[in-house]
C-alpha cells in the first residue's frame, strides 16, 4: 500500500454488519445527546468506492482514472482514491493544494480547467502541475506568459444537447477551430500533448461518447500535421453514479472500448484519461436529517374530506439543511430526492400528503414535495441515499449548516482487496453498482448492441492496406460486452478467409458450444478489395 488510508481513517465494519447498522447507531446517539442541538451527518461507505474501482477497470481496462476533485473533496475520499491509484483533476489552487497536502505527487494532477486565474496558473508552475487544459486563444496566451514548460491539452465541444448539464455552452473548441489554436500553440513554441472532451452529466446517448472520440482522432491528426506529439486522450466525465439511469455504465463502456479499437487501437502510443466524479461517490455516501420544526396546512377544497371525517390537510416538514446545502441537486440536477424513515412505522399507521423543506427563509428552499409519510416528529431522522455528488462542502449561506460531520465506515472485506489491489469475492447488503460477471449467452446481445460509429475520411486514408482486417474486426465492435471473446473467433476467421484461394463471398464458422444450444455462424461480408 502507497500509505494514504489507515485503519484510523474509518470505522471497520464487520462481517454481519453493514452501514446501515452504523447510521443506526449514529442517529441514536445523536437523539440522545444531552445539548439538544442536532445537525445532518454523512456516513460514507469507503468500501462502495473500491468496488466501483475495480468495476471501472474491468469495464474499461485501457483507461486510468482520474478523480473529480470538486465533486466531493473529503479527505476520506481523497484518501481512498489516491490509495488506489487514481489521479486527480483539479479546477483551482484550492483543490490543488488539497490534494498535494494528501501527498499526492504534482504528475498526478492534471490542471483540468479552461477558464484560470493568472495567480493560479503561477501556482501551478511552482509546484510542478505541468498538465493544463485550454480551449481558446486567450487562455493559451495566458499559459504561455506564466506557466512556459506546460504541456496544453485542447479541450473540444461535444454535443451535450441530450445532457443535464450542458458544459459545451461554456467549456470547449468548436472543431473548425482547433487548426488554428493548434498554429498558435506551435508559433508561441507551446506543447500541446493531448485533447480532452466532456459530454456533460447525466448524458443519455452513449453513442456521444463514440463521436466525440471520432473527433478527437481528427485532431490528434491536425496536431500531428503541425508537428505537436500528442499522446493523451482524456475522456472527460459524465459517468453515472447509480445504477437506475437511462444508460448503465456498462453499457457507456462498452461504446467507449469499440471506439477506442477503432480510433486509438491499442499499441497506438496514447494514454487514455478519464475524469470521474459521480461515478465513485455518489452511492458511497448516505445522510441523515433531522426534523427541526413541522406544521399542519388544512387544504381548501370543498366537499372532500379524508376517510375519518376531518379536513383534508398536508404536513410541511422542516429539515435542518436544504438546497442551499446538501440537497443543491434539487435546484442544479432538478432531482426529487426520496427519503427513507429511520425507525420503520406500523403497517397500519395512516399517511399523509407531506413536503419538505429546508432552514433558509427562502420560498425556495424546498427539498421534496407530493411525498406521502406517515405521522412524523420533531427529532425524527430521515435517511437520504445516493448523497455523496456535491453536496459535501457545499454548505448553506442561507440558514443551514456550513459543514456535515462524515463517519467512514468500510468492510473488512473491502479492506483486505484494497491492500491487495485484488477485487473483493464477497459483497456486503450495501453494495450498489457492482460489475456482475456476464453470461456467455446472446441473451444480451439486444441491449448491448453497439451501432456503427461514423470514421473521418481523412483516418481511413493512408491505411487502405488494413481495410481487410478493419472489416472483419469491424464485428468485433458490434457488442462490446463479448469483445475480446469474439475478437479470439473473428481472428479464426480471418484464417479461414485468408487460406482460401479466392475472396469469398460469404466464409462461415461455427462459435462456441457455450453460447447456446444450437451452433450459430457468424457471415462476413464481402471485403472491397482483393488478395
């Protein structure tokens, strides 16, 4: 182990326990505390973030990972993930001089901001961050008066149309204008190393990924053609950090592998990045919030009354933090969060429509509306999921609480793998978002099935001797999830096609008895040139 985590960082769960014990536990010390004064708190699960490591390097082995610093930057967090390996993005000296105090050595941190300050791109040039994003002229201009030895990575617009968050709007080079931020780089004798690209967060076509790579290639060869070596890829974000969303991260992997296959193939001499956030933490971390103050609204409407007989009325609920706070998803992702009751109410207990809402005397500061709970109290808990994308750190300046105590927790089990870099056999009852092995059937072929991705004439061009092997290994990019197993049948094929005498119209084999019960064969397309 490199050092970052011990054992003294977090409280070890063991096996027959879970988190959920934890919060428990912490929410009935927290009742009984004598003071009276009660605040949200977090408990975050180390243990979900390792196995969410291990998934994305099964998932996409080619890439290394760089964390999101501004996505949740506590130390826990921090610690774990440079324990494991990953680098780190940063958007200003703040978030730089954090990581560097974890010890985190400057070749690990990339500069991943487009829009910085003069003082801070000084920061950076002394204490060694040499990886610095731009996307414009005077941002390049900026670099090279300041920080002289960088090496620049161009950062181009995707379309985020389909997207929560559309970063394109203010972040990234439109393509017909990266030939000449490319000649301006080479004129002020600056190094432009790489290209970067972020499809914005909560994006629901994968195949944006897929172009976006495509339009990388085109710039990787401008830079070449102007004689920059360009040798990083980086991947941006955008990953989900759930598992109940439109597209699985499993899937987005699977579209990112075949474009790479295709535009960066391996050996081609590039490292390939990728800027994670939510991806690790969002799952991890669970809060707790206390209701501090509550009221009952009678409704006016004529002639409906509730079953009993009396007036039909909401219950608004005041929690100690809002969306000024821990629940800013409200108000930035437009999520309704969904709570879960800390002590489990009798079956037959009445519910009743409820809202809550934050401490800020804000109109706006609701949390969640159209809920249906049963009779709640002051000093109940409630029990929020999925909380750890931007909400620590992020406190109130409108009446809630500037920081929120964080308990770590990890299992034993998850602690064992992370020393040993090995992935954890066993899953604890909290685990959400694991990597489950696949089957070998063509069960899943429907809904993993990636579509052609678009290749620029000016890639194809010069390798017209490969256009064989690219329409054959083409199958192999049809359903990323079987990959490397096809890939091992299409070479067989590529045998069988090349030991013929003629080119075929049409060459058959069989695949492996695994994938069914009836041998299924696969049709290679008539290639367009000739042997």
């Amino acid at each position: 182990m490199a050092g970052y985590l011990s054992e003294s960082d977090f409280v070890m769960v063991e096996e027959g326990f879970s988190t959920r014990d934890l919060l428990e536990e912490l929410t009935l010390e927290a009742s009984q505390a004598t003071t009276g004064e009660v605040a949200a708190f977090f408990v975050a699960n180390l243990g979900a973030i390792v196995r969410k490591h291990f998934c994305f390097l099964k998932c996409l082995p080619r890439v290394r990972p760089f964390y999101a610093v501004k996505c949740n930057s506590s130390l826990g967090v921090l610690k774990v993930l440079a324990e494991l390996g990953l680098g780190f993005s940063c958007v200003n000296k703040a978030e730089m001089e954090l990581v560097q105090r974890v010890g985190v050595p400057a070749s690990k941190i990339i500069y991943a901001n487009p829009c910085k300050q003069i003082a801070q791109i000084k920061y950076a040039a002394k204490h060694g961050v040499q990886l610095l994003s731009f996307d414009n002229e005077v941002e390049l201009a900026k670099v090279v008066k300041n920080h002289a030895s960088a090496k620049m990575v161009l950062c181009i617009a995707t379309d985020d149309t389909h997207s929560l968050s559309f970063l394109s709007l203010k972040f990234g080079a439109l393509l017909k204008s990266c030939r000449h931020l490319l000649e301006n780089a080479k004129k002020s004798h600056m190094e432009v190393v790489g290209v970067s690209f972020h499809v914005g967060s909560g994006c629901p076509d994968p195949q944006v990924y897929a172009q976006s790579i495509a339009e990388a290639r085109l710039v990787f060869e401008m830079g070449a053609e102007l004689g920059h070596t360009m040798h990083i890829l980086d991947l941006g974000g955008g990953f989900p950090g759930v598992e109940r969303t439109k597209v699985r991260f499993e899937e987005i992997a699977s579209v990112i592998n075949s474009a790479l296959d295709l535009y960066f193939p391996e050996g081609c001499g590039v490292d390939i990045l990728a800027e994670l956030g939510r991806y690790y933490v969002t799952s991890a971390f669970t809060v707790a919030v206390s209701i501090v103050a509550k009221k009952e609204v009678l409704l006016d409407q004529p002639n409906r009354e509730e079953e009993n007989g009396s007036a039909l009325k909401t219950i608004v609920y005041h929690l100690d933090d809002g969306v000024y706070g821990i629940f800013n998803s409200v108000l930035f992702d437009n999520i309704c969060p969904t709570p879960l009751l800390q002590k489990k109410p009798p079956t037959e207990q009445p519910l009743y429509s409820s809202s809550l809402w934050g401490p800020a005397a804000d109109g706006r500061d609701c949390v969640a509306e159209g809920l249906w709970l049963p009779q709640l109290h002051i000093g109940d808990w409630l029990v929020f999921e999925n909380m750890g994308a931007y909400t620590v750190g992020t406190g109130s300046l409108l009446g809630g609480t500037q920081t929120c105590h964080i308990t770590y927790a990890m299992s034993r089990v998850a602690w064992e793998a992370l020393r040993g870099q090995l992935l954890p056999v066993e899953q604890d009852e909290d685990a959400e978002g694991v990597c489950k092995p696949l089957s070998c059937g063509w069960e899943i072929t429907d809904t993993l099935c990636v579509g052609p991705v678009f290749t620029p004439a000016s890639i194809i061009e010069g390798r017209k001797e490969n256009e064989m092997w690219r329409m054959v290994r083409g199958w192999g990019l049809v359903c990323g999830k079987l990959r490397s197993l096809q890939e091992s049948w299409l070479h067989r094929g590529l045998l069988l096609w090349s030991s013929s005498l003629r080119c075929p119209s049409a060459v058959t084999f069989t695949a492996p008895s695994c994938l069914g019960t009836s041998p299924r064969d696969f049709l290679l397309p008539t290639p367009t040139c000739t042997l």
